[in-house]
C-alpha cells in the first residue's frame, strides 16, 4: 500500500483504493458489505471511506458513487471514474488537504507535531483512534470515532501550559462544489418568508460568512457565540456539524466558525476554538460531530414510494435540539420532518416537506416560491442525503380551479426539479396535476432504475435558459440576471426499440419562480452529449399526429394546419399539451438553440426529446 501522505495528496489514488476494496457494495441483488470495513489507516462503510493522518484527523473522506448518480456515458466505462467526473457530481475525495489544527502564539503561526500517532482500530461496531499533539505550549489529546451511521466524532483536550496563545483552530479545506450553508435551525413552528441570502454562499473570493453579527453581512445568518449546528454543502453532497458551546474558549462577539474562498474559489472551513487570548492552566474539553451526506443509498423504487406508494401515515419526527440526536435515533423514526432530515439520515429511510418545513405557502400570490427560496427548499429537500422525500404542499388552501395556478405549478415543479415526490392530494387542480402525472408515466420515469437526473445546480453545464447574463458589460440594462429564477433539471434514461439500446430519451423540468412571465431561448452548449446523438424528435410527427376530425373539412385553420411537413426539423415536445418548441438557427458547432419559449410567471414547463446515436 502507498504511503498516506501520497493518498492524501493524490485524491484520485484514494478513490482508486476505495472502488477496488468496495467497488460491488453499492450493486444491487448483493449480498449487503460489513458495516465497517478497516485495513491500516483507512475505514470504510459501503457509502463512505476515511483514510486517517497519524494526527488522528482524516487526511481524506470520500462518498462511493452509487451506479444511477454516474452519466449514462460513464456507466459502461473500464476502470474507475475520472475525479473530475466524480467531483462535479459531488462524489469521490471531499477534501483538498488534511484536516489540521493551527495555533498562534506571540504573532507566530504554529503547526501540530505528532506526539503520539493515531492507530485505528474496530471495536463495538465503530472504528477508534487516539492520539496526542502538540503546536508550541498547546498540548492537544484527540479521540476519533467513525461510526457506520456517517458520523465523525472528535473529542478533544487540550490546554496552553499556562502561556498566551491567540487562536487555535481547525481548518477543513474543502472540495467543490459548495453552495449552501445552513446555520441553526433552518426554520420556525411558523410559515417564514426568509431571504435566499441567508442560504446561499457567492461564488466569489474571500470571507464568505462568519458566525457574528459582523461577518453574516454577505451571506449566511448570524449566529452569535458558538453554533450548535451548521451545514455547508450543495445539493449533491454536504458535512452538518454539531457541537455544543462547552470547553470553547471564544469571545462571542467575534466569529469561532468562518468560511473562505481562495484565489481559485476553492472553500476553506475554519473552526476557532479559540479566538481571543487565553491561558489555560487545566485542560479544556471540546466535543465535535461530523455528519458526512450522503451516508446511505438511493432505496429502489424510491420514485414510484415518493409519488404514488407512499407508505408512511404517522407524523413525521420534528426538530429537535443537536445534542438530543443519540435519543432521537434510538427511537429509529420511519419519518423525519425536513428541517430535522440531515440529522436522522442514519435512522429514518424518508423525509417529509410539510408546513413550515418547506411545504406551506401563505397565499395563492405568496406561494413555495416566495416562502422557501430555492436554497433552502434544496437543502430540506434532502438531496444531499441517500433518504426518499416527498413534498405535501398547502396549495388547496391558497387557490381553487380556475384561478391563480402558481401554487399548484410551484409544488410540482419544485419536486421534479429535485427529484422528490409529491402528495397530490394537496394541489388545488386535479386535472392539472392528471396531466402531468401521465407524462411523467409515459415517459418511464417513476420506474426507471437507470434514469440519470442533472439538476439545475449542474445543469448549466449542458443546458441553460436564456443568454448568459454578464453584469460589468456595457450594454447592460439590469443589475441582475433576468432569468436567474429560471431553472431546468434534466432527466436521461437509456432509450429501448425493440428491447434494444437506441439512444437516449431527454426529460426537461424548465421551472419559473419569479413573479414575472418569461420568453427566452434554450441553449444546449453539446446537444448530442445531450441527446446521445442528434435529436430525432421532429415537429412533423408531432404536427401529424394532432387530431383535426372534428374541425368542419374546409374550414381555414384546418387547411392551413393540417398537413404536416414533409420531412420535419428537430424540436422538443410539450408533454402537457403536445405542442411544438421548434430548434432555431445558430452559428453551428455543436450548440443548439430552441424557443422562444415562454414561461408563465411561477410556472413550469415539461419538455421531451430523444437521440438514436446515428
């Protein structure tokens, strides 16, 4: 085996180690992997695997891809996936370093010697370690613990010898993508209309979010003193920490957790312990957990559970404070309220968006998309985490059939956009909500095991609704990207003829969430990675197969549309209503553009599409 400081610089080597020791757990119809897996300095669940520093912190964590979470081309591929493949769906090594502590003392930095390494070992279900540090007079006992649920614990000691030290901290450097950050309790007993700001990370360089009232000014939220709990992720992956405020030497008005970007927007996660000068004659103790998402597996079928097979009847298990997380997952609840869902990811198999916890709007004009930006409603969605969830929208209380559609048009669209269920019952049209139910089953998608999602957090990689917005441009006439409430999720399945492969079908979710009407192009940057080849979907079979026998035989609207054209040009089909958004011109390569197509203000629009590889 490789030394450890190689696999802790070289991400793609751990990941190497990690598919081949574990590569099959993750396989269907196989016998299930130990819960805990440890050979030398690296453990491994079937989800996760942690390689340990000597210094008794982690040098990597790494999340094994499950089979569905890969891109169709990459499924069929020899040999493990590219890094950069895994980190852009938030998969593979998480770190970019090891986890470290750092002291300062006099002015001066100082870095942690190994008194005493780490040496893991397996005992009770959980793998353990202890060590000892050192950093100038500070003198550091660390015990880890992973355990089979994702989490990480470290109890540290730790005292100054009787001498001023100015900070001790604990730095993760992280790996992209990260855009989310959630701070205590993400929401209240009541229904809120919170700012997006509170939720979101910008992606630009420097101090991105401190916990004080002075550093939560661009992002985040206040959370003076020492936060009990706090999420930094997306939505493919994320870490919640929790703690409590024992054995923290910190000034409260001063931020103990802070997030940076580098030079190259990469994030760096630092946790002060101490943050003003302090002697400590006699030990401190400071209790850390680290919960890792995803920590479980996708469950089969969990379309079909989240839409149409819902089994779960009792009330779903509510929040509660961090430290009653042991009691709570004793109790082993069948379902957990979204606000509560990354902390019980290990015990409870699904998640329920209801009320205040992302699934209650106030009014027909202040729906989902007004209460719960769509950075919030990511996270209580729980898409970073294994678990099934589901939506129960209040829409029937806001509107009835034939007024304001929004309630109902946002419910639906925000659970395709990511990839969570609905409970129909709450919608205020049930023809509407028939419609869309029978696309969705037309196109396979509540049974398709193998159907690849690209959600709009990714998305635009592929795919994006109007033109791109660039802020410093002379000609602008916004301060804002117009269409930057505009999202569109892919899905993609292996397309059959015949019982074989012969393409791809494309499924696209485009979702509106401002208040206002929208008329834009799509622009497909690759359209046959797309589409797995050129797109056969061609208006003249659409327009061909409307039904004008009820239209009088000479009357003008049926003359002039009723025959189809003879050879057809590529375009995408409405799965509501049949109708046609055809391709436009563009200056060729491998782009295509579609549209205009037109968006009601908190509206949606589903869109088909297919590729044959020829």
């Amino acid at each position: 085996m490789a030394c450890l400081k190689c696999f802790a610089c070289r991400p793609a080597l751990v990941l190497l180690l990690l598919l081949l020791l574990a590569g099959a757990a993750c396989r269907a119809g196989e016998a299930d992997p130990p819960a805990l897996q440890l050979e030398g300095l690296t453990v491994q669940s079937p989800r996760l695997a942690v390689v340990f520093e000597p210094s008794g912190w982690p040098a990597q964590l790494a999340i094994k891809p499950a089979p569905a979470e890969l891109p169709l081309h990459a499924r069929a591929a020899k040999g493990p996936p590219a890094d950069e493949l895994l980190a852009a769906i938030g998969r593979g090594p998480r770190l970019r370093n090891p986890m470290r502590l750092e002291a300062r003392a006099n002015g001066a930095v100082l870095k942690e010697e190994v008194a005493a390494p780490a040496q893991p070992v397996l005992q009770d279900g959980a793998v353990a370690a202890a060590s000892a540090l050192k950093l100038g007079p500070v003198n550091v006992k660390l015990a880890t613990r992973f355990g089979a649920d994702g989490a990480l614990r470290a109890e540290l000691e730790f005292d100054t010898g009787g001498q001023s030290v100015e900070a001790l901290e604990l730095i993760m450097d992280l790996r992209q993508p990260l855009h989310t950050l959630v701070v205590g309790p993400p929401t209240g007993e009541q229904v809120q209309i919170l700012p997006a700001q509170a939720f979101s990370i910008p992606p630009r360089e420097g101090a991105l979010w401190g916990n004080a009232e002075q550093d939560a000014k661009a992002a985040g939220r206040p959370a003076p003193g020492v936060p009990e709990h706090l999420f930094v992720g997306g939505g493919d992956f994320g870490f919640t920490l929790l703690t409590t405020a024992a054995g923290w030497q910190v000034d409260p008005t001063a931020s103990c957790m802070t997030l940076e970007r580098d030079a190259k927007l990469e994030p760096t996660l630092r946790l002060r312990l101490i943050n003003r000068p302090a002697k400590l004659d006699r030990p401190a103790k400071v209790g850390l957990t680290w919960l890792v998402h995803p920590a479980t597996f996708p469950a089969p079928r969990r379309r079909r559970t989240a839409w149409l097979e819902w089994p779960h009847a009792q009330a779903a298990a509510a929040p509660f404070a961090a430290a009653d997380r042991a009691k709570t997952l004793a109790q082993k609840p069948a379902l957990a309220r979204a606000d509560a869902a990354s902390l019980l990811e290990a015990a409870a198999p699904a998640v329920l968006l209801e009320g205040p916890a992302g699934g209650a709007g106030v009014s027909a004009e202040q729906d989902l998309a007004a209460t719960v930006p769509a950075e919030l409603f990511q996270y209580l969605a729980a898409t970073h985490t294994g678990l099934t969830a589901r939506l129960a929208p209040n829409a029937r209380a806001l509107t009835q059939p034939g007024r304001n559609p929004a309630p109902d048009r946002m419910a639906l669209g925000r659970a395709l956009l990511h990839d969570i269920g609905l409970d129909a019952g709450g919608l205020a049209n049930p023809a509407d909500a028939a419609r869309v139910m029978g696309a969705l089953e037309a196109f396979g998608f509540f049974d398709a095991e193998d159907l690849e999602r690209v959600p709009y957090w990714r998305s635009s990689a592929l795919v994006r609704y109007g033109p791109l917005f660039e802020k410093e441009q002379d000609l602008a006439v916004t301060e804002t990207d117009p269409y930057a409430q505009v999202y569109v999720t892919l899905y993609r399945k292996p397309r059959l003829e015949n019982q074989k492969p012969a393409g791809v079908d494309v499924l696209l979710v485009v979702v509106n969430e401002s208040d206002k009407p929208v008329r834009e192009r799509l622009y497909f940057a690759d359209a046959k990675a797309v589409f797995g080849g050129p797109n056969r979907q061609l208006d003249s079979a659409l327009r061909g197969a409307y039904d004008y026998s009820r239209l009088p035989p000479g009357a003008d609207w049926a003359r002039a549309h009723g025959n189809a054209k003879a050879k057809g040009s590529p375009c995408l089909k409405d799965l509501e209503d049949g109708g046609v958004v055809d391709q436009m011109k563009s200056k060729g390569g491998s782009g295509e553009i579609y549209g205009p197509l037109h968006v009601p203000a908190r509206g949606m629009r589903l869109l088909y599409a297919f590729g044959t590889g020829r």
